[in-house]
C-alpha cells in the first residue's frame, strides 16, 4: 500500500461530470485530489475485501441476535423503530448498499472505524467516477471496483417487477440528489420503473403515500438516513402504509454509534475489530478505507483522506482513487 503523486489528467472531470457528477461541494470546495493516488497490491486488496466480508457477516449475525432477543437496550431507539427493524428483519426485507470504514497501513488486520450503512456518500465517487479516472490513467492494472456491475445486478434480485421504484432525498442537497439519480439510473439498467421526488413532496392520502401525481408509492428509495426520518411527521404512518423502503429499518441498528462496541463485546478478540490508537499517515494524509457492500457482498473501495488529527469527514477531507499493481 503506498501513496502516488499523480500528474492530473486532462479529460477526466469531463468524462465524469458528463455522468452527473459534481466535482465542487456545498462549499465551493473540491470534493476530489487529482494529484494523487493509491496503490495498492492484489494481495493488499483481498486482505480488505476479506476483512470487510467477515465484518459485515458478524453484522448480519449481531442483528439476528438482537432481534431473536428483542434487546435493544443499547440503541436508545423508540418502540416505533424497534417494531419497524423487527418487521423488516423478519420479512427478509434485501439490503442495497453500506459502506464499511477501515484503517489499514497494509501490515496486520484492517480494523473497522465505522459503518456507514444507511448513507450512500461517496458511492458515485468510488463508482463510475473513480472508474472514469481509472480509464483515463492506465492501459495496465486494475481497480478494486465492481460497484456499479453488483448495483446492477443486485435490483434484478429485489423481486420489483411490476413497481415504479422512487427515488426520494432532500430537495436542497445537491450532493444527495447526485447519489439519487446515479441510484436511480442503476436501477433503470436492470430494467426497472422509476420516478423521483423530493422527500419534501411525499404525500399520504390516508392509506397510501402518494408521488407528486398523487400516485400510490410501493416502492421507495430513501436517501435520507433513518433516524431522520422516524422524526417526520409521516413516521407514524410508515408500518401501515404497505411501502417497502430501500434501506430496511433493521439499517438502524448498523448505522448506530452503539454497533461497534456491540460487535466487540459479541466478537471479543476478533481481529478485525480490535481499538485504534492512531490513523496511519502517507505522506502527511491520514487515508479512511471505505469498503463499498452491495447486497451483504463487498465489492469496492473508496478512500477519503485528511491531514492527521482531523476528523474523518471534515471539511478538509477529500476523495483520492486507488489502483492495483
């Protein structure tokens, strides 16, 4: 595993802003460093794509067990929640997508920082995106990126033939609304119906949510987290409404700041889950290793770095690509 410096290439940003993409954030600031990159070997990369598999199998585990106990103590989460997670976890309810965030120095175990399982920041960066910066690169090597293939194929097994999916986030995010409609359009290549509103426009005609055309929804997409939305004043209504929701409500108990000291008191002395000191620094950048997970199958990576001793996520951070040679 080393850090690069890269000569920034031309046409890039082009290509991918012709996907959708928007390389400034909220802030007018870059969202991505084109002057760098990571390398990785493929020995590097099956040991994170292992560490990731074996985390998110113990989570599928750690949520069979809470619900088969009915113990939510340590989630603090309201009776509405506990209800909807039980629902969803004994319906079967499919999982799409989550993000597991490592820190590594490619030596020992990978040991989880976060899960990132009900937010789908930085999933078009790692996607498309970061495979546009790869094509216009190399001729040679390869990318730990199948991202977008397994979205593809994992709406074909949602068993939705015969639903309009829709797509809802925010109206004034812009970063979520790019997530939205790279979703959506995946969905649309495995041959499903879509349609999008701003969550805002979501209607309820006393039975039913309803789209902006007053139609019966069925089937929603929802970029907003969770726990945001058990705060709506449509919450009440989600258990009787008959919507199925991408990502299920048993989300909420993996994208929760109570998972990680779960899975270390239910996994003692796993490797993968031992306490960080410190994030490891190339060249002067602390880089967080995001595992992308579609459907419970992990199968890309996405890294964000900062300087050391700022947060993950921070203003600062940025987005840098990786390769395999």
């Amino acid at each position: 595993m080393q850090r690069l410096a890269m000569d920034p290439c031309p046409d890039w940003q082009d290509r991918a802003e012709a996907q959708g993409f928007r390389f400034l954030g909220a802030d007018g600031r870059p969202r991505w460093r084109d002057d760098a990159a990571y390398r990785f070997t493929a020995t590097d990369i099956d040991t994170l794509g292992d560490a990731a598999q074996q985390l998110e199998d113990l989570c599928l585990e750690l949520v069979e067990r809470i619900v088969a106990a009915g113990d939510y103590a340590a989630f603090g989460l309201g009776d509405l929640a506990c209800t909807l997670i039980e629902d969803s976890w004994r319906r079967q309810d499919k999982n799409l997508f989550g993000r597991l965030d490592l820190t590594w120095d490619g030596h020992g175990a990978p040991r989880l920082l976060a899960y990132a399982a009900d937010a789908p920041a930085g999933l078009h960066d790692a996607s498309v995106v970061q495979w546009e910066w790869f094509d216009s690169h190399y001729n040679h090597g390869d990318q730990f990126n199948s991202i977008d293939d397994m979205l593809i194929e994992a709406w074909k097994h949602f068993g939705l033939w015969g639903h309009r999916v829709h797509f809802a986030c925010g109206g004034d995010d812009d970063a979520a609304r790019g997530a939205c409609d790279y979703l959506r359009g995946t969905a649309m290549q495995a041959g499903l119906e879509t349609g999008f509103l701003p969550i805002e426009q979501l209607g309820w005609n006393g039975k039913r949510f309803t789209d902006q055309e007053a139609k019966p929804i069925t089937v929603l997409c929802k970029l907003s987290p969770w726990d945001r939305l058990l705060q709506a004043a449509i919450a009440p209504q989600i258990r009787t409404s008959g919507m199925r929701l991408i990502e299920p409500a048993w989300k909420l108990l993996l994208s929760h700041d109570a998972l990680l000291p779960l899975l270390r008191q239910s996994f003692p002395g796993h490797e993968n889950l031992q306490p960080v000191d410190a994030l490891p620094a190339f060249d002067g950048f602390t880089p967080v290793l995001g595992v992308w997970i579609v459907a419970s199958r992990a199968c890309g990576l996405g890294i964000q770095e900062s300087r050391p001793g700022q947060s993950h996520g921070n203003e600062d951070s940025r987005f840098v690509p990786h390769l395999i040679a």
